[in-house]
C-alpha cells in the first residue's frame, strides 16, 4: 500500500520537530541561597526542605520566600510565607504573597493567598493567581481588586496582560471612582492600565449621587472624565432623561453630546425633544437638538407638537430667565392650534412668543398672517397676539364665502381658547358674510382707520367703528369675485398642518394659487421684528 505522504516529507517533519524540541530547551531553575537546607527521602516526594531567606533564579525572575520545598529533578518548587517574584533589570512587574507552587518547565507560577501584583501603574489584590512569567500574564478566576490612582475595579475573574497595559474582568464587575465620585456595575470590562481608560462589553450601569448611566458597549477615561456610551445608552438624573444611540459625556465641562433616536424628558416640565443631535451644557443649562427634531408639551392637557431645523433653549444673560429658540422651517401642531413660520422665540421672562418669517397661525377655523406676530402667554394659555405690518385673519364661512379681517396692525384677544375680540389699527378693512337661519344674507364691506370687532363662538358678532368708516351691505346675488375678497387673500389651508406628522413637511408658499411644493428643505425668508411694534403696547 502506497504511504499517504512521501517518506522525505515524513523525514523533515521529525527533524523539524526534533529541532524544535531542541530550541525550546527548558531553562533550569537555580538555588541561589538558603540559610540551611535539609535532604531525606522522608521529605515531601524527596524534595529539598529550606529554610531562611531562599532565593531562587530563573532566567531574569528572582523567587524569594521564607521557605521552601525544592523539587530540583522536576524544575519546580513550593514557596512559604512572604513570597517575593521579580525580575532582574524590569520594574514593571512585581508580585507578593503567603504561597508560591512553580513550575520551571511551564515557567507559570501558581501565588495563593493575599496575593498582591503591582506594576507601574495598578495594583491588584487576589487570593489565587496564575501567572505566566514567559509572557507576563497572570489571571484570576476567584475575585480580584485592581486599584489605581483614583479607581478600584473588582470582579469574580480577571486577565492581566503586563506588556499590553490591559486588565480583562468578567462577572459582577464594579468600578469604584474618586471615592463614591461615581461606581460602575457590569458583566464584562477591559481596562487600560496606561490610559486608565475602562471598555465596557455588556451590559452597564453608572450611578453618583444625582446621575445615572446605561449602556451596553462603550468606554470611560477616568482621567480626563470624558466617555462614550452606545448601545441602547440612557442617561438620567431627578429633573431630565436622554435617551440615544450613542452618548458622548465629558463630566469636567459637563457636556454631552447624544447622537441618532434621541429621546430627552424634562420630567418637571412635561417636555420631550426627539432629534438625532442633541448637545447639552449642564453648568448653563444650555440644550441643542437637530436632525429631525421634535418637542412634544403637554399644554391644557392636550399635546403639542413642534418640529423645526433647530431647537435651543438656554438662560438669557442675566442667567435668570430661560428663553426658547426654534429656526428655520418651524411648525407647530396641536389639536386646536397650528403654525407655519420660519423662526420662534420665546423668553420666560416677558412669556412673549415671536414668529418671524411670513408666519400663518390657524386658531380653530382662523386662519391669521401678518409679517410678524407676537403671542403673549399667560398661565401656560395664549391670552392674545399682536400682528405687524399687513395683519390679515380670514375664516372660512364655507368654501366659496370667507370673512376677512385686514389691517396694518391689529391686537386679537382670546378667552377660554376662542376670540373674544380683535383691535384693528390703520386702514382697516373688513369683508364678512352675515348669516341667518336660512344661510348668508349678504356681504358687508367696510374699511374704517381703527375697527373693533367682537365675537362669539369664533364668529364675528358685531363691528364698532372707533373713527369714521365707509361701508355698505351688498345682496350676495350682486356681489362680484373681487368683492368677496381683499387684494392680499390667499387661503393657506394645503400648508395647515392636520396630524402631528404634519410638522416634519415643509411646504412653499406659492402666493394666489391653492398648490404648493412639499420638500424638507425649503425656506422662508426670515424676517426681522418692525422697530415700530412697540406702537401697539
């Protein structure tokens, strides 16, 4: 039968076998002092009893006990009571403890009892460790503590890795920082002794005095106090939550930055903000959300929906009022009240709303623009707006027929979330459709310099005419198209948002036509507040 492999190659495997063998001679372990020594078959297997300030050398590493059983014909040996492994010309490592079992063939030495290891840079306290003088890794499957400048880790098993700075811990991992300054609790952890940076690899829970921390793969570097947390990562204390892909904190400057489906709470506030950045200062508890953000308020028990480019919050410069910034592409959503702007600002400490950029407010069948708007808030409820420079409110009486408010300036006020009134300044005009029961009976047109209309359930009630007017009541049969509406009308309601999904479409304005363009990137010119709005206060 034919042999499977050529007798040659079978020739060159044993002699490059048997050299191998030959290069990897083991390397004697040496007695170099003992204060006595005893020899008697009697002794544990035959072994070497000594006793006194024993030495051992192997190589570099130096052995020193206080006893031992020497086991020469087996290159191995057992050590007593302040056990001492180092090596000559390295200080990186140095390892203590009450019992030494060597093996010089293996070069592994088996430490048990209050073991301790030190290197330049940790320490680690153990019971038992086994470690690998020839490659200088040591492991423990029993509990350890590794201590640091500022850190104390413990878990159940540990893997020391001298020459790669890193320790490995697995099961009941925790992390004890500058004194209760913070504690990490975790399954699986790599720790960089050179950086003392710590690799979490599971599941991991962050706790100090106010904060907490989840995540399930990330790093934290205890020096300069900066981490990243991925992973289904959450960060929370007693007045907000985030929730992220990923979390970026560094705790000196107190910043943080979360990226992708992130979720931030203001539990005090009711308040949530979706986006995919969101970046927070906490010593001036500054907030910045973009890509696709989103605040969700719960106002009158009603939820209110507001999406634009970019949302920012922080204090103003007396650091005593908060003020709210949404910009660029900005709507609103609730379910009696919607908005179409370019730009918000809001300031707690006047709790005026500004809408810059061409805005349309819908207020139940209301449709209002103007170049600019304010709303004044009070008690968390619009308690009445203020438009500038071409004010126009139009509501839809049917789908032909629409009553139309139009001044340069007007004051609207509202009461129990309805108009109660509106204040008209400077070439007021007015165009509505009086109804009875069997429908509308005509059109009434005016234009007067100051009108007040009242209301009631949203409809025009009665007009009072603070200054001379000129008006008439046409038959609707003999009024014309350009009778029934002012010059600048045009019926926003294909840009109303209808759903709170609505406010992440953008649609242009195309002036006098009922279409428009939708896209997530179109803007409006942003406008600035007229230096004459002050008038109306």
């Amino acid at each position: 039968m034919n042999s499977f492999l050529p007798k040659s190659l079978i020739v060159f495997c044993f002699v490059f076998i048997a050299h191998l063998a030959f290069s990897q001679e083991k390397s004697k372990v040496e007695l170099l002092h003992a204060n006595s020594i005893k020899s008697d078959k009697n002794i544990k297997q035959g072994a070497r009893r000594l006793i006194g300030n024993v030495k051992f050398k192997q190589d570099s590493t130096i052995m020193e006990c206080d006893s031992a059983y020497f086991f020469s014909e087996k290159n191995m040996f057992e050590a007593y009571s302040n056990v001492h492994l180092y090596k000559q010309g390295d200080n990186n490592i140095d390892v203590k403890s009450e019992f030494l079992r060597h093996n010089g063939n293996l070069k592994m030495a088996y430490f048990r009892n209050d073991v301790v290891l030190r290197d330049t840079q940790v320490v680690l306290y153990t019971d038992s460790l086994d470690y690998d003088i020839k490659q200088d890794i040591g492991y423990y499957l029993y509990g350890g503590t590794i201590v640091d400048s500022a850190t104390t880790l413990t878990s159940k098993k540990g893997h020391y890795f001298q020459h790669r700075n890193t320790i490995y811990f697995k099961d009941n991992v925790v992390v004890h920082h500058n004194n209760g300054e913070f504690e990490m609790y975790t399954d699986t952890l790599k720790y960089n002794t050179l950086s003392e940076t710590s690799f979490f690899l599971g599941p991991t829970e962050f706790y100090n005095d106010t904060n907490y921390m989840y995540a399930e793969f990330g790093w934290y570097n205890t020096v300069i106090n900066t981490s990243m947390f991925k992973k289904n990562a959450l960060y929370t204390n007693p007045k907000q939550s985030i929730e992220a892909d990923s979390i970026y904190y560094d705790r000196q400057a107190e910043h943080g930055i979360a990226y992708s489906n992130v979720i931030a709470v203001d539990t005090a506030e009711q308040v949530t903000i979706k986006g995919n950045y969101l970046e927070l200062f906490q010593k001036t508890e500054q907030i910045l959300v973009t890509d696709s953000a989103l605040l969700i308020a719960i106002l009158e028990g009603d939820s209110l929906f507001l999406h634009a480019d970019t949302l920012f919050s922080a204090y103003d410069t007396s650091g005593i009022h908060r003020t709210f910034k949404a910009y660029h592409h900005t709507k609103i959503f609730k379910s009696n009240f919607q908005v179409k702007t370019d730009s918000l600002f809001f300031s707690m400490e006047d709790s005026i709303v500004e809408f810059h950029g061409s805005p349309i407010l819908w207020a139940e069948q209301n449709q209002i623009t103007a170049e600019y708007i304010e709303g004044f808030v009070k008690n968390d409820k619009l308690d009445h707006f203020k438009l500038y420079n071409g004010g126009l409110i139009i509501s839809e009486e049917d789908t032909v027929h629409y009553n139309q408010i139009k001044g340069k300036e007007m004051i609207g006020y509202l009461k129990n979330n309805q108009l109660s009134k509106i204040d008209v300044f400077k070439k007021s005009e007015t165009i509505y459709f009086p109804v009875n029961e069997d429908g509308i009976i005509g059109i009434n047109k005016s234009t007067s310099s100051d009108i007040t209309l009242m209301f009631k359930q949203n409809k025009i009630d009665r007009i009072v005419y603070r200054t001379k007017y000129v008006g008439q009541m046409l038959p609707i049969d003999d009024a014309s198209p350009a009778d029934m509406k002012v010059r600048e009308f045009n019926w926003f309601d294909y840009l109303r948002p209808k759903s709170s999904m609505d406010v992440f479409l953008w649609q242009q304005i195309i002036e006098n036509k009922g279409s428009s363009k939708t896209n997530r990137t179109g803007s409006l010119k942003n406008t600035k507040p007229p230096k004459a709005r002050k008038e109306l206060d």
